[in-house]
C-alpha cells in the first residue's frame, strides 16, 4: 500500500507537532505526522518543564525568548490552557562566575529578554528560607517559570489538525525510503505500507540515529540519563521563582510539590536501556540539595524516575535542527532532534526555524541564525558554544 504527502514528520512529541503547526501556519497544510505510540508519550512527557531564556548562546536565548512570548498568549493562540505558570527563573553563581553573569545579562538585555541582576535580599523576598550563603551574583527572569510539555504538545497537535495536518498514532517507521542516487523520498511503516513525501523530517528524539541509519546518515545524537526526584512537603507552597540554578543540582519548586533535579554527568544510555530507578548515589546528592530549604519541612520523597534527554556527541549541544543543504545529510531529509533538555522553552522557534529553513531555506527571526543549526558543524568539530560559559555548571550553557 502506498501514500503521499508533501511533508512527512516522524514523531508525534513536542518538536514534532510544534514543526507541523508551523508549516500548516505558513499554508503548506499537506503535512502527515507519523507517532509508533501516542501523541507525546514519549520524551516529551518526561520533560522538568523549566521554561527560561537563560543561556550563553545567543541563538538560543533568543528561540527561548519567542518561547516564553508564545507560552504568555496561549489562551489567544491555543484557545486553551497549555500549563503555562509564569513563577519567574532565579539563576545564582558562585564568585568565578559573577562576569559570565553580568555579560550574559547584556546579551539577554541585547536580544529584548526581560532580565535584571538582583541581590540576595531580592532573591530573600521572592524564595523566602531560602539558603544562598554560597552565591554571589543573581539574575532574574520575572517572565520565566514552568511549564506542561504534554499539555502544550497536544495543544500543538490540536492547532496543527485544524489547519489541516493528518496526525497518525500507532504508526511506527522502521525505515527511509531512499533512491539510488541517495536522495529520501519517503518512510515506510512497520505493517509494509509506503508513504512517499517531497521531505521527511525526523523528530524523533533519541531514535533519531537509527532511522537516519536506514540510509547511511550519522546523526551525533546520544541518549543520557536524567534522574529526578519528587519530594513532598506535605503541604502547598506559595508561589515562587521556579528554579534557583547553579553549578548544583537546581532546586524547582511549584505550588504543589518541590522537585529536585539531578543533572548526573552519567555515561551516554542505550535508547532501549534506559532505568527508570534512580541510583543512591543520585538519590544521596538529590536529597542533600534540600539544604537550600531552611525554613521548610519536607518530608521524604514521595517517588524518584530517571528520564532520558538527548544530546549531539559533542559538548554544547542544541537542537540539531536543519535543513538538507550542502554538504546535506541526505536530500529530502532534515532532522529536529537532540534538544538537549530544551523540550518545553524551544519547540515554538524550534517549529518555526524548521518550517523557515524547509520552506524558504533562510530563518525569518535575525537573532535566529540557521546556520548556527547546519547538519555540517559537527564534522567540522564546531558546536555552539557558550560566549559566556560558566565554570562547573555543566548543562546551563
């Protein structure tokens, strides 16, 4: 059995859908996307759902930016709600890292991001009990906060499906179709079926690599472990800063409950291995964080999970987002994966970079530049990197 679209999207997540409403937005409407399972079962559900700007390269402060904008008209764009809690992000450093801060304030001031350098009796006010004896400089984000990836994914699939977009769930891909000159033309299904498409892009998180495969593309993306433990303080907190980010695990807390997050520097996980048990050694660095909480009882941790994030193999690692240009990975072919943890604060730009690179080959955003996302950068050992990197603090980049 055969079929056809324009553009066919592997991968019903966040990214995916996000990648279909914005092609559907601009008119090209003949969009079918493929998901194995249900929509946003995958990654996208495991995601903390930190929404903030802060970052040390500018391509991605300015995408988490048009995020955060998105997020703050949803009821308008979405006509529902999309989890959206707009706490506001507190990042806080150490004195080696004062300058970084200060200069990536700037850049963030530079690229329209509301942001300003607090002090810690600011920072006091805002997270009372709060333990701050080791920070010396603090940034604000009143804008940012925490969000709902699978809410805001379906809200993308919604959206997506009344500009005309067929969504298919249960549809697993197990190859590309390729011809002999190379180019892709189209994916075929696990029960035979063929669907023939002018693109194929691959959204499809960690499994991205081995679909690429099928037709000799190597896509530097890896799967790592990302534990996180949910602790119960047995009662509501008030509304507060999101998350206090340092070299440390970060502190979340919500209205509900206070989440810890351990971003371990774990060796890189087989997709197909990936434990969902959290490790004592993890569980003992999670649960010593607590001392942030002064003047909060907490009560023991209510259930832990270890989700995957994936990432390029190189270091600094965004979304790998691009178009099939020269030297291509394949013609016919782009790939949105290897967010990196940007789950619920990218897919907005991420949606609309891909649909301006796969339509008009050029972005429409000039603090966006699509070359910063060429599929060429990693053999040419140039990541995005940080202009401001901050010492020992792992993933905030």
């Amino acid at each position: 059995m055969t079929e056809s679209a324009r553009v066919v999207i592997v991968g019903g997540g966040l990214e995916g859908l996000a990648t279909a409403w914005s092609l559907a937005e601009r008119g090209e409407s003949d969009v079918l996307v493929l998901e194995r399972g249900t929509l946003c079962s995958g990654m996208t559900g495991k995601s903390s759902g930190i929404v903030r700007c802060h970052y040390g390269v500018p391509s991605l402060a300015a995408m988490a930016w048009h995020g955060v904008q998105v997020f703050r008209s949803a009821d308008e764009i979405f006509g529902t709600d999309i989890g959206f809690r707009q706490t506001g992000y507190i990042v806080g450093v150490g004195e080696n890292n004062t300058a970084p801060l200060a200069a990536n304030v700037a850049m963030h001031r530079d690229l329209g991001v509301p942001v300003e350098s607090i002090d810690a009796d600011e920072v006091r006010r805002l997270w009372p009990g709060i333990a701050l004896d080791d920070f010396a400089a603090f940034a604000y984000e009143p804008l940012g906060g925490h969000g709902d990836a699978y809410m805001t994914g379906m809200a993308y699939g919604t959206k997506a499906r009344s500009l005309g977009v067929r969504v298919r769930q249960s549809s697993e891909v197990t190859t590309l179709l390729q011809r002999e000159g190379g180019d892709v033309y189209g994916v075929k299904l696990a029960d035979g079926t063929e669907i023939h498409a002018d693109t194929v892009v691959l959204a499809t998180g960690v499994w991205s690599p081995s679909l690429g495969a099928t037709v000799g593309v190597d896509l530097p993306i890896r799967a790592q472990r990302e534990p996180i433990l949910l602790v119960d303080q047995g009662r509501p907190t008030p509304r507060r800063p999101d998350v206090l980010g340092s070299g440390e695990p970060a502190l979340r807390a919500s209205r509900t409950q206070r989440r810890t997050a351990c971003r371990q520097q774990r060796p890189l996980v087989a997709r197909d291995r990936r434990s969902r048990r959290l490790s004592q050694p993890c569980r003992g660095r999670l649960h010593r964080s607590r001392h942030r909480q002064t003047r909060t009882a907490v009560a023991e941790h209510a259930r832990s999970a270890a989700g995957v994030v994936v990432r390029g193999l190189l270091r600094h690692h965004p979304p790998t987002t691009t178009r099939s240009s020269a030297p291509p990975p394949r013609r016919g072919c782009s790939c949105s994966s290897g967010s990196a943890g940007t789950a619920t604060r990218s897919p907005p730009a991420v949606g609309r970079l891909a649909a301006d690179l796969l339509l008009d080959g050029i972005s429409s955003d000039p603090a966006v530049d699509g070359n910063d996302f060429r599929y060429s950068r990693f053999a040419e050992g140039k990541p995005l990197a940080s202009l401001n990197p901050y010492v020992g603090a792992g993933e905030m980049r």
